[in-house]
C-alpha cells in the first residue's frame, strides 16, 4: 500500500487545480491506495487537517469540473517552515503524521517560497533516513523559477493580460480627448507576467505604448517625459506597469504615495497602488484624463480565457511528479523514487511548439528567481522585444469551454454534494 498526500501553495492560478488532478489520477493509476489533500498547505498539515481527495473528486463530471475551476481547490497558505536547527520539533512532528498516514510520497504544488518548503522536507528526510518522497510541482503566474522553461498558471494569466490590453485599448479610442490609461499587472520581482501586454499588439490592435518592468529602474521624471512625447501624437496611451517597479534608492513607486503595512512570513510586501500612483502623476502633469486600473487577482484567477496548453501542462507536471516519485530512480541503488526534485518543462521545439517533463534539484530551484533577460527589453527599458513575444506566445495557444450553469462558468468546490 502507498498512500501519497499532496497539497496547494502560495497564490492561485487558473490551472493549479489542474496539477492536483494530474496528481491524483497518476497515483490511483500506479497504485497509491489513499491519495490525502492537505487542507491549506503544511499549516493544514501540522493541524492534521486532511481529507481523502476520492470522497471529493468522484466522477468524470469532478474531474472535468476541477479542471474548469480556477484558485487552489483545497486551500492554500503563505506559512514559512523554520529552519532545522533548532527547530527538530516541528519537523518530527510533521513526519509523525506523516507515518500515521502511511504516507510514501508527499507533493506541494506551488511557486517559489512552496519549493523552500520541499527543500526542507526532503533535506530532513534524508538526514533521519525516512523513506517518504517530497516532489515539487511548479506553479506561479510569476514565472519566475529557475531551470523550467516556464511555469504551469503562466500562460493562462498571460493569456488575460494580453486579451484585456487589447480590449483596454479599444476602449480608449472611442474618445475625441486624450485618455492615460495606467494598468498595473502583478510581478513583484520579475516581469515576466507584464511583458504578455506587448502580445496585444497585431493586425487589429495597435498595442500597448509602454511597459515597465522591475527589472529596470524606474524613473519618475523619465516616465512623465515619455507620456509627454507620446500625447502630442496619440489620442489614446495605453502603459503596463510592474506592480514591484522600484526608483533608484529601492522603494517601490508604490511606496512614494501609500505606506505598505502588510508583510507576509516570507518577508513580502504588500504592493498595490503603482498605477494609482502614476496616474494621479500625468494627470498633475499635463491635466488630461487619466485611468489607473489594477487587475488584482482578476488575472490569476481568469478560467473562463484559460489557455488549454497551459492547463494540459498543469495537468502533465502533476502526473510527472507522481512517475518520478513511484518510479526506481536510476541514480540510487535502493529501488525507490526520486525525492528533493521539482518538475520542470523542457522546450524542445517552438514550431511546431513541443514541450516535455524532467526533473531537477529542489536545491537549485529553491529561493532563487528568475528574471526577464536584459537583452528582451528594449534599451530605453520602456517595452519589450519581439524574442519575449515569441517566448510567450505558444503558452497562450488554444481555450477550454467552462461548463456553463445558468450562464455562467460552472466551479466545483470542497464539500459539494449532487
């Protein structure tokens, strides 16, 4: 008997449900006897807060509603687990229920911070000999980790960001005045989720004027100059904005108005207001109409425009961990799974697109971010190049139908009944 437990992490995505259901099905398929949810992470872990995924997911019905349904299906948290010295109790504690569960293999899908929480598990794991294996699904609309290609969540968030810019523009045209339109997009560190706005533009759109990113230092004064160039020739200016762009001496713009009160365990900022922040700025400026819309969770959350290569992916990733997990590793002499790895997408072809699954170290993956190369944004740092387009563009590839109730998008959640 091999009972696995998985659980969900950090912020959602439209397809991270999608990886649990990939986890799910793969360890029924090879075996696994009782596949556990974790009900919000490992803080739920450490509450024994566990249910039997099998008395949620039932039919083909779940399965495919599961897949429609966007955000973390069985919860999700933002916990830090210490480090081991000095810490034991917490670790033997989370490895007793563990061997209370009977548990073989333990799965946490989730971003950066979620891959800390692996690396730990699996490093303790190794140290008291036990013989569970920890696996590391990918997942952030960030896009920011290491070695994969690219995450699970990104395309579909991209996907949105894209399709709003194009609608945001239309919009801004009707108008005989000239309209600033600020749109604030999530990335805190990295600006990878940003940079979809330039895939607004083509043959029925004029695309977005400017986008910035963190991962070039934003100047006020520079800004306000380039919003000015542009309203003696444009009706219309549409900017996207990294909701973590920072000035020279490293406070984020949205700090030059609001104080950020709110941090999380991992040490993150609460960042919201940039675009508020700018807007209000062009407006003083030059006196036209500004706009600051800050899509928020919309962006992470948007099923109903999620990309089916994306979900497809999501859905391999979980199902791979799993196949890494039960199957020998041929690098150990015990016969056992791999442990202390994470999934990772390997781009093989672009045209047509093809990507495959591999395995890498949980220890080169952990707490490391990647950011957009500098050679993809434009030297003036006010757009992107056409190789990030390229990059982004065959993850937005093709749509899954929601199953729609009364007009709307069908969810399933924790706890339905027939």
């Amino acid at each position: 008997m091999k009972n696995v437990i998985v659980g969900q992490s950090g912020g959602p995505t439209s397809v991270i449900n999608s990886s649990l259901l990939g986890v799910y099905q793969t360890a029924k398929e090879r075996g696994a006897d009782i596949v556990y949810g974790m009900v919000h992470g490992i803080r739920g872990l450490l509450d024994e807060d566990v249910i039997d995924l099998s008395t949620e997911i039932r039919n083909e019905l779940d399965m495919d509603l599961l897949k429609r349904t966007p955000s973390s299906f069985l919860g999700s948290c933002r916990y830090k687990l210490p480090d081991l010295e000095g810490n034991e109790d917490t670790y033997e504690k989370i490895f007793a229920i563990l061997k209370k569960l009977e548990i073989y293999a333990f799965f946490y899908i989730g971003g950066n911070d979620s891959m800390d929480t692996i690396k730990k598990l699996s490093d303790y794991g190794k140290q008291v000999k036990s013989p569970i294996r920890f696996m590391g699904v990918p997942k952030t609309i960030d896009n920011d980790l290491m070695i994969t290609d690219h995450t699970p969540g990104f395309g579909s968030a991209a996907k949105y960001i894209a399709a709003t810019m194009k609608e945001v523009i239309r919009d801004g045209l009707v108008y005989d005045y000239p309209v600033v339109s600020v749109v604030e997009v999530m990335g805190r560190n990295a600006g990878w989720l940003t940079s979809a706005a330039a895939l607004a533009k083509g043959d029925d759109c004029e695309g977005v004027d400017m986008i910035f990113l963190p991962e070039r230092v934003f100047d006020v004064e520079y800004f306000l100059k380039k919003v000015g160039e542009l309203l003696k020739e444009n009706r219309s200016i549409v900017i996207a904005v990294s909701e973590g762009v920072k000035v020279a001496d490293g406070r984020y713009v949205c700090e030059l108005a609001d104080h950020v009160d709110y941090v999380d365990m991992f040490g993150h900022k609460q960042l919201a207001g940039t675009a508020r922040y700018l807007a209000g700025e062009v407006a003083k400026k030059y006196g036209c109409k500004t706009r600051a819309i800050e899509l928020s969770s919309l962006q992470r959350c948007a099923a109903h425009v999620m990309a089916r290569v994306d979900m497809t992916e999501a859905f391999n990733a979980g199902g791979a961990a799993v196949k890494y997990a039960f199957d020998p590793d041929p690098e150990s002499k015990t016969g056992e799974g791999m442990t202390g790895m994470v999934v990772t997408l390997k781009r093989v072809l672009d045209d047509p697109y093809i990507c495959i699954t591999e395995p890498a170290d949980v220890h080169e993956i952990a707490n490391i971010e990647k950011k957009v190369p500098q050679e993809w944004i434009t030297k003036d740092g006010t757009n992107v190049t056409d190789d990030l387009v390229h990059y982004i563009h065959p993850l937005i590839q093709a749509e899954i139908i929601p199953l729609w109730v009364n007009g709307l998008p069908h969810h399933i959640k924790r706890g339905h009944t027939d």
